[in-house]
C-alpha cells in the first residue's frame, strides 16, 4: 500500500496564473478568457481587433459598439442540393470585447475584411489628467 496510485479521478493539479498586462484592460479577465480567433492590442493612439471569421463576405458581418462593449458577429448559410446528396453548412462568429475607456465613441472606426480576418481599429481620446482644485479658506 505504500506505493499505491491515486485514482485518475482524484489527481490534482495546480493552477497556475500568470500575471497580465491587460488585467487592468480586460478588468480582471485573465487572457486565457479572450476566444481563440480573436487578437486584442493597442498603442498610444489606437486600439486594435482582429477577428478570425473565414468563409464570410463583409457584408455577412455587423459590428457594434455599444456602453464600451465591442460586439462582432457574422453568418453566413450556405446549401447545396443534388440528386442524391443534400449539404447546409453554417458558419458562425461571435465575438464580445471590453474596450478601453478612452475609445473616441464620435470616431468612425475603420474596419477592414481580407483573406478572411476583420481588422478594426479604433481611435483613442487624449487622456485626461486630474484636475488640481485649490481649497480657500474662509
């Protein structure tokens, strides 16, 4: 009984979390959480998306942005009959994002389709940087 194995129902394993510099971004979201397909980036002006939906026309895609939350979805249906064979195919994206604070909302964003990735980017505003109020005495 020394040597006994445990049971594969019963091995344990750690979690290890690494730290992120996107947890203040993601507001605690660990990068794991971010969908395969999808890359989230920025710089000091922008802020960029690029999101996998091969298969799809532009036109099969509608992007939203609404209250600081980024929504990509797209569909397309397809069919195809014969005489003996009947085929519908559906492919489907969604995608949901926590965008920075400091997204230009009056700013079209320019998005791109090609070889079956979105592109978009997003322009950021200048940082506002605190105020200091002098207190008077009376």
């Amino acid at each position: 009984m020394a040597n006994q194995l445990a049971r594969r129902d019963e091995w344990v394993f750690p979690r290890v979390t690494l730290p992120s510099i996107w947890e203040d971004f993601l507001e605690g979201t660990r990068l794991d959480a971010i969908p395969s397909g999808l890359s989230v980036s920025e710089d000091e002006k922008n802020f960029y998306v690029d999101a996998s939906m091969p298969g799809l026309d532009p036109k099969d895609i509608e992007v939203t942005f609404d209250r600081g939350i980024l929504m990509i979805n797209g569909e397309k249906e397809e069919e195809e009959r014969e005489k003996k064979f009947y085929r519908k195919a559906t492919n489907q994206f969604s995608y949901s994002i926590v965008a920075p604070e400091n997204i230009d909302s009056k700013a079209e964003p320019k998005l791109v389709y090609k070889n079956g990735v979105m592109h978009a980017v997003f322009e950021k505003t200048a940082a506002s940087k605190p105020k200091k109020i002098a207190v008077k005495a009376e």
